[in-house]
C-alpha cells in the first residue's frame, strides 16, 4: 500500500516521486531527468513536444552526496530567509526553514554551499571595487596597532633605566628620536569650513607625523633586534663567556662579508639563523657525499662504515710514511750522485738525463756541452750536403763517443743514420 502514491519513469521504471517532466501533449507520459536529457521517446510522444517539471520538494540540488540532505524546499526557504534577515541571524532563519535545521546546520550549509561553493566562486568577485580599506589592520596602516602597541619592557635595573633615561610602562626614553615630532599635529584641528587645500596641508602634517613615528619605532626594534642596549650597559661581554661558540670557518666569514647587505632587510636574529642553516646543509651535504662513498664500497651497515674508516686511516698513514721515506732517499741519492758535477761550470744548462749522462761517464759539464755542439752541428752539414771533417776533441775516447752518440740519438737531436 506503500508503493500507491509513488511515480514512476515510463521508459526506465525508475522511482521519480520527487522529481519528474509530465509531457504537456501526450497523456500519463512522465519521464525521470535521466531519460528526458536523453530525447527517449515512447508510443506517440515525441522529444520536442512542451513538458512540465513536477516535483514534491523533496529532491536535492545539491546531489545525494552533499551533507545534510538538504532539499529542493528547504533550499528555497534558506534563500527567502537569508533575503528577509540578512547574513548573520542564523536564529531567525533556521526558525525560517524549519523546525528540522538547527542555527548552525543554517550556518554551515549556507557558508559551504553559497560562499565556498562552486556558486560563490563564480558570482563572489576576488578583489570587491570599492571597498572600505580597514586602517586598524596590522599591516602598517595609518592607525596600525604596530604603531600604538608597545613591545614589552627591556628587562634591566632601576640603575639602568635610570642611566638610559627609560620608562619601561611606556617603553618610552625620555629623549626619543625626533624629539619634536608631535608638534606637527598638536596645533591641528578640524573645522567644517576649511577648504580643500587647508585639509591637504592637516593630511600632509599627519603623515609626516605617522613616518616619523614609524622610524622611531624601526630603531626601537632595530635596538631590540641587534641588542644594542645590552651592548651599551656591557652585558654583551659576559653572555659571549658563558655561551660558547661554535668556530667560525675562512669561507662563511668571506660569505658574510658578501652579503652583508642583506643586514638591511633581516634582523639580526634571522640574519644569525640564515647562517647557521647554511652550515647545516654544508654538513647534511658532506654527510651525504660520505653515506654515498660508503654505498659506492658495498658499505650498507653504520658498523662496517667504522672498519672500513679504520682501515683506509691505516693505508692512507702507510702510503705518507712510504712517499717521505722514498723522497727523503730520492732527494739523498740525487745529492749524492751529482756531488761530483754540481758545482763545475755549465751544470744548470744541462737537462735531468744529461746530469745522469755526465755523472756516469765522469765528464765535466763543459766538455760534454762542447762535444754535444760538434756533434750536432756536423749532422747538420751532412744533412745539407756540405762535407764536414770530424773535429771532436782529443781527450773523447771511443767508448765516451759512442755513449754520447747514443744518447743523442735516443734523445732525436740526431737521426740513426748519422750515427
């Protein structure tokens, strides 16, 4: 008996009991949204023909899936509320639409749906034209709480707030910046029958008066940031004695130097973070570098990284003690073996080989350089075809003769021929 007042779609059977289009033409023909936005068409009943939307208020708008279950109604009555009492009484239009929807079920579906909504992105502007510009805003507005608010006291002894001349309830000095800066506006008044150029000339003093409270307060904080008053009372001095430091390298002291400009735009403790993060990344870096030549090793376990830590300690101390005993032998035995020749004239003009050549064969620089010249020259005649007599000196024996030959030819100041 249930199923007697329910509708039903002539085409797909489906339930439209709260939602149906009756065609205007043909007779018991009611179609679900479904099978009209399709065109279906049955017995005499054509897609062009007029319809009719039939509902009971009971379906969504919004689909099955929004919160709530919110219907067709109830969404009418919420929109004819929210004209009647305007934004805000959620009260009186929750009692609006109905005993079922609470004040805040009002609130939240209205904020959801009609503001953060796909409707509200697309008729609410971002930016509104013409809109009252709030100067109590934080930002540095003309009436800036920034500009009012005090920051809280220095935290020194009455001797030194005395010595300094400061008020710590006001967070004032005696002597501020600009010290006569409030005389600009404490003549001002406002008369109705001032004409416009006297009100431009009051706006002018008033903003000067607001940017001269702007850099006192920016040296305050500048003061405050830096911690200048600490420095001029000596402080600094025993905080640096009892909070070590960590020692600061050769390159970020020349990186601190680069940028020191940004001082002007950072206080000093962002400006003192900024750096120590630095350094942390170049410590993260060199841990990484070190975790990937452990990886490149075959390393995989923290306890095999420390054997193998040992071990490459080991061989690289082996390979320094290995290369200072071969230099030290190297640097004695080159002493040695040309102790003989080392002082005898012509011994900087001869090469490393020709040193050897000359200790071996036991020939002073000088004849070994005449012999050379001889040699060289006469391999030249006889290359050009000009017969030359050999004139090699009386005192170069065979032996001497064919050792020098030899190394010139090796060396290519000579071709094999001519030798």
């Amino acid at each position: 008996m249930a199923d007697l007042g329910k509708k039903y779609c002539v085409n797909c059977l489906a339930d439209v009991t709260n939602l149906r289009l009756r065609c205007t033409e043909c007779t018991d023909i009611e179609l679900c949204p479904e099978c009209f936005s399709a065109g279906a068409e049955i017995g005499n009943h054509r897609r062009w023909h007029g319809y009719q939307q039939v509902d009971g208020g009971r379906f969504s708008i919004w689909g099955p899936e929004a919160e709530g279950g919110w219907t067709s109604r109830e969404e009418q009555s919420l929109l004819d509320a929210i004209e009647q009492y305007g934004f805000g009484n959620w009260e009186d239009m929750a009692a609006h639409v109905g005993a079922s929807r609470t004040p805040q079920e009002v609130m939240e579906h209205y904020v959801t749906m009609y503001i953060h909504g796909n409707l509200g992105k697309a008729c609410i502007p971002d930016s509104i034209p013409n809109r009252v510009t709030d100067h109590t805003c934080p930002s540095g507005g003309p009436l800036s709480p920034s500009l009012t608010t005090p920051l809280p006291p220095l935290d020194i002894s009455l001797a030194e707030q005395q010595q300094l001349g400061y008020m710590p309830l006001r967070d004032d000095y005696e002597i501020e910046y600009d010290q006569d800066a409030e005389k600009l506006i404490s003549g001002l008044s406002v008369n109705y029958d001032d004409e416009d150029v006297e009100i431009e000339l009051k706006r002018a003093h008033v903003d000067m008066y607001v940017r001269k409270l702007r850099e006192r307060q920016r040296r305050k904080n500048i003061a405050r940031d830096y911690n200048l008053v600490p420095v001029f009372l000596g402080r600094d001095k025993k905080d640096k004695e009892n909070t070590p430091k960590r020692k600061i390298t050769k390159e970020e002291k020349e990186q601190r130097v680069r940028l020191r400009a940004l001082c002007q735009f950072m206080a000093h403790r962002e400006f003192e973070d900024f750096f120590e993060n630095m350094h942390k990344e170049r410590t993260l870096r060199a841990k990484v570098r070190e975790l990937q030549r452990y990886r490149r090793n075959g390393i995989t376990r923290l306890k095999e990284s420390h054997e193998y830590d040992a071990a490459r300690q080991k061989r690289e101390k082996r390979k320094e003690n290995k290369s200072v005993v071969n230099s030290k032998r190297g640097k004695e035995g080159k002493d040695g073996e040309f102790a003989a020749i080392e002082n005898l004239a012509g011994f900087e003009l001869l090469s490393d080989r020709e040193k050897v050549l000359c200790s071996s064969l036991n020939l002073s620089p000088a004849r070994y350089l005449t012999v050379k010249t001889i040699i060289i020259k006469d391999h030249l005649q006889k290359r050009q075809g000009i017969p030359a007599k050999s004139r090699l000196p009386s005192y170069l024996d065979k032996v001497l003769k064919k050792r020098i030959l030899t190394f010139l030819t090796e060396s290519g100041w000579i071709s094999r021929d001519a030798s």
